[in-house]
C-alpha cells in the first residue's frame, strides 16, 4: 500500500498498515480498513467587509463499522481535505480503542476563528449544518467541538438541526474548549489545580512565560504537546528533552520524529489513548441525551477513571505481548476491533 509523503492521512494509514500486519490481516482488508466512507466538500457564502468570501467546509465519515460516526468540527485557516480524512480516521481507532460504539467522523471550515465576529460564526455554523443535514443525526453522524469551535458553536448547530428535522438533543455533543494562550515554566513544578482554576495560561503564576516553540525543548519529565499536529518534527526532534510524550493534541509528532524519539528511550502515549478521554465524556453525554436521563457528575468522574484506566491497561498489555511500542499497541487493538465488527456484518465478504 502507498501513502502520499507529508500526507497527515497517509501517515494515520501507515499505523493502520503495521497493525494489520502484526494481526494477520489481508491487505485487501487493510486497504478498506484505511479508505473513508463518505467524504462532503461544501460552498459557505459569508457576507463580511461589504463582500462576500466564499468558505470550503468539509464532513468526512470514516467509518461506521461499530456504530454512528463521532467527530468534532474545527475553524481553522489550514483545513483541508487531507487533515480532516486524517482526524476522521483517528477518530474511528480512538473510540475503537477506548471501546465506545462509535466509528469516527470529523468537519471543518478553513477559515480563521479569531477573525470572525459572532454573527459571522453562527452564519457559518448554520449554513454548514443547512449543506450537511441529511448526513447528520444522533444514529448517523454526531458534531462535537474541536478547535476555533465552543459550547455556543454547538448550541447553534443544534438549533438549526432541530429546525430541520425536528427535536434530537443527542444530535451534538459538546463543552467549552480553552483556547491557546501560550506557555508556562517552572523549574519548581506545576500546580496543576490552578491551571484549571484560570482555564487558560495567561494568568498562571510561574516563573517565566514562553513561547510553544521554546516549551517544546525545555528539559522536563513530561511533555504534553495539547494543541496543534506536527509541532514535533524532523526539524526539532533533536532538541526533545523530556522523559515522557503524552500526545494531548491530535498528531503532534510525525512519523521522522516519532522514529527518532524512540530511539531515544523517549516513551510516547499516543494521541488516539492519551486524548480519548474527550470522546469518552462525549459518549457518556450522548447516552444521557438518548436516554433522556442525567447522571450524577460523581458517576460520570467514577465511570470515566474506570474506562480510561481500563485502555490504558489494556495498550500496556498489548505492547508487553507483541513487543511493540504503546502507539503500535493502541493501533493493534484499535483496527482489530473496527475489523472483528466488519467481519460480523459482513462488510469483509
């Protein structure tokens, strides 16, 4: 199988490649394993400056071998179609791995978020859900924040939803995304409580404020890169001082960086586990929705702990039985299970 270089689906189908070899599976298979099943490109008229700019928005549905599709929508002026293939394909493994009855699914507009006003982000938001509607719904294809999007984004599509097609309150999830403030260092350690506390770092207490870049090259025990993909790379591997990788942001490392921190005894905790907990939450919010029922927030906290200690048992396990590292492990358990459920319904005959 060939994958395009500096592809972002490509290198998701590489991962997909080498755990279906380590499982035995036929290349057929993973070639249909790899492949998306719908992929909507649209037109978005906005009338902004006394003009009207003409945005591209996208909806690709990777796969829906275990269930609706689930995936976030993100504002950003660098989507494109081969970002949002890759997210929608990450977004299948991740709910495979943590064993959630989702497949996987991701939108997008190219646009800059923090140029649009507020009424210019409702327009967009419900014109993207006016184009897409016959794709979406609680048992099709289930829209959740991602980057430039927030709660208030949601509610818009929800109401537009409902509009056309009547009450669905399980037809989005989603909750307030912080937005990307920059770093903090402290050589003393990290409170992280108040972290939470101020949701966002521009008013943390620490020793000093850096910039993204500087923070991934500080000498630390963990890392955890939580904002945009490819931010390590061939270009600054090298310069990696941290014991411990945990991937918070959605292909963070790239494959040539990837390779090289390994061979450094740099231990990663893939994206697909380490950022699943978001998906999890979703999933537990969409089964409230479904059924018509909330729980308490002390059983969703206890049910989440559960769950994620579960898949991270679960990797660990699979990389001590094959010898692998933990994102092989997560990839391995991840496209066995999409492939167990395609196997069952016949889809692989």
């Amino acid at each position: 199988m060939t994958h395009t270089a500096g592809s972002a689906f490509g290198e998701v189908n590489e991962k997909v490649e080498q755990a279906g070899e380590i499982l035995g599976l036929k290349p057929g298979v993973i070639s249909a394993l790899s492949s998306c099943e719908r992929e909507v490109v649209i037109s978005i008229p906005l009338r902004r400056n006394d003009d009207v700019d003409v945005l591209v928005g996208y909806r690709v549905q990777h796969s829906s071998a275990r269930g609706p599709r689930k995936g976030g929508i993100r504002f950003h002026q660098d989507v494109d179609l081969d970002e949002v293939r890759a997210l929608a394909s990450l977004m299948t493994w991740k709910t495979a791995l943590i064993d959630v009855p989702f497949g996987g699914a991701k939108g997008g507009v190219a646009v800059d978020a923090s140029t649009l006003t507020i009424i210019e982000k409702e327009e967009i938001i419900r014109r993207w859900t006016r184009s897409l509607v016959h794709v979406l719904g609680h048992h099709r294809d289930i829209p959740a924040p991602d980057m430039g999007t927030d709660a208030k984004t949601m509610a818009w599509l929800m109401d537009e939803f409902h509009r056309l097609e009547g009450f669905q309150p399980a037809c989005v999830t989603g909750k307030p995304v912080a937005d990307v403030t920059g770093g903090i260092y402290d050589k003393k350690g990290i409170e992280i409580p108040s972290i939470f506390a101020h949701k966002t770092l521009e008013n943390v207490q620490a020793d000093e404020r850096i910039s993204g870049d500087a923070l991934l090259e500080l000498k630390c025990d963990v890392l955890i890169p939580a904002a945009l993909g490819g931010v390590i790379n061939g270009k600054n591997c090298t310069k990696i001082n941290a014991a411990f990788i945990v991937e918070g942001a959605n292909q963070p490392i790239t494959s040539t960086a990837d390779k090289h921190l390994r061979s450094q005894g740099v231990v990663i905790v893939p994206d697909i586990l380490a950022n699943s907990g978001g998906v999890m939450g979703s999933y537990f919010e969409w089964t409230q929705n479904i059924q018509e029922f909330s729980w308490p927030i002390e059983k969703f906290r206890r049910e989440l702990d559960s769950r994620m200690e579960i898949a991270f048992a679960n990797v660990n396990e699979t990389a001590k039985k094959y010898s692998i590292d933990l994102r092989s492990a997560a990839f391995v358990l991840a496209v066995g299970r999409v492939a167990k459920a395609f196997e069952m319904r016949g889809s692989l005959v």
